[in-house]
C-alpha cells in the first residue's frame, strides 16, 4: 500500500496510512502546528517574484563585479609583462 499523503513510497507498518518520511511530517506538524509549519515552507521554499528579481540583481552585480575585476587584473598583468 502507498502513502496517504505522499502517494510515492509504501506505508511503514500494515496498519499504518504512513510512509517513514511523512509520518515525521506529521509529527512536525502536530509539534509546530500546520501554520508554523506552512509559513515556514512558504518563506524558505517558494520564492515570490519580488525575491525573485531581487536575486537576479544581486547575481548580476555579482557577476559584473567578478569580471571588472578580472579586467583590472588582466590589465594590470599586462601592463607588468610589458614591462
């Protein structure tokens, strides 16, 4: 038999509904109750938009720094080989 709330994985017990994984779910979720337990996932598992394209500015910025960067110590080593 499957898990009720997975659908995945067989059930741990012949008596149970659960698998392994999701009767530890359940278990978090009946020690931080349902709404800790969703806010907690909302905010570290789904990204919104706004977060989203933050992200993206800051990879960028990231980025274009890491190759200035790169094209000053290029320049610079240039400039000492030609020396």
């Amino acid at each position: 038999m499957v898990c009720s709330i997975c659908e995945v994985n067989d059930i741990e017990f012949f008596f149970g509904k659960y698998c392994k994984e999701c009767r530890r779910l359940k278990h978090i979720i009946n020690l931080f109750s349902l709404d800790k337990v969703m806010s907690v996932l909302s905010c570290v598992l789904i990204v919104n938009e706004e977060t989203q394209l933050q992200q993206i500015k800051e990879e960028l910025k990231t980025e274009l720094n890491t190759r200035e960067y790169n094209l000053r110590k290029k320049k610079n080593k240039d400039k000492d080989d030609t020396k």
